[in-house]
C-alpha cells in the first residue's frame, strides 16, 4: 500500500509542476522580434565571429536594430548582404562589396611546424594534427573564417578560394519579380 501511494504522489507531484511549467512558459517566455529570427534563418550560422559579433544571432539582432550594415557578414558575401536587404526593406549598392565566394584554409606543407595554434582557433574543428606534426585541414568541415590564417605564427595557412566543381557548382538566380 505505501508502495502505490508513493508512485500515485509522485506522479501527481510531476503531472502539477508540468502544469505550473506550462503556465510559466505562456506567461514569462522571451518573446522574439520575427525580423530578427528571419535575418538569422539568412545568415550562414557558421558563428565565424569575422563580423564582429559572437555569433550570427547576434549579428541579426544588431542588423535589425540598425546597428549593424548588411554587409557584415564575409562569408555569405552579396547573397546575404541581399537577402538582409531584402527583409529589411533597405536598399543595397553591391559596388563596394567583393564577392570573393566560399573560401577554404590550406596548410602549407613547408610552413607548418606543428604547433596547434591552428586546431585551437579553429570553431568547427575542420583542422586535424598533433603536435610537431604537419596538419590538414578537412574541407567538408573549414567555413572559410581564416582564424587559423591570422594565429599562424609562420604564415602557412592560406585561404583560397573553392574552384567550382559539378559537386559545388549553384545555379545563379538573379532577382526575379513576381507577378
């Protein structure tokens, strides 16, 4: 008998905390500006950092504020800076803007030495090695950042841009109106 009241009085005690949770979301929940939400859906998500900010939910927080030019991101290039614009309602002058493409880190095998800075620094883990031993980088997994470039001590990583292949090539759509 002590056996099912307590399996009955904790299932009670679970079924009216998941109700208080419950009301607790509806009432305390963070509401979102949908703006915002839209701008980070058209942002890469790599969380490069090569913005300024600390990822890219907070790039599209500063963008929509106003804070922050559509143009910040490097990695999406004129695509993003588009898209941004597009959902801002702004106008974007693409004459300044380089459109490099994707980028990708190559070590360079007389450079390296071995010293790991490169693996540290790198936010998706796309370089592998050990200590004193030369590094890859893995290109399925390199964004393109270039902070492995800039902590390099010797200068042996360079970022060089994906030659287009059937495997990566995009059909470019220009702006087309709708009717």
């Amino acid at each position: 008998m002590t056996m099912i009241l307590s399996v009955v009085a904790v299932a009670a005690l679970g079924l009216a905390l998941g109700w208080l949770l419950g009301l607790a979301s509806q009432w305390l929940g963070a509401t979102t500006d949908p703006v915002v939400e839209r701008i980070a859906e058209a942002l890469p998500g790599s969380q490069c950092g090569q913005c300024g900010f600390a990822g890219c939910a907070q790039a599209a927080a500063a963008v929509a504020a106003g804070d922050a030019p559509v143009t910040l991101c490097p990695p999406g290039g004129r695509a993003v800076a588009e898209k941004l614009a597009q959902i801002l309602g702004a106008t974007f002058d693409p004459g300044n803007l380089p459109d490099r493409g994707p980028l990708l880190a190559r070590v360079r095998t007389d450079a390296c030495i071995g010293c790991s800075r490169c693996i540290k620094s790198c936010p998706t883990d796309a370089i592998l090695g050990a200590t004193k031993q030369l590094h890859v980088v893995l290109e399925e997994a390199c964004i393109g950042c270039g902070a492995c470039a800039e902590v390099c001590p010797t200068g042996g990583i360079d970022l060089e841009g994906i030659p287009v292949t059937l495997r990566n090539w995009r059909w470019h759509k220009p702006g087309v109106g709708h009717a």
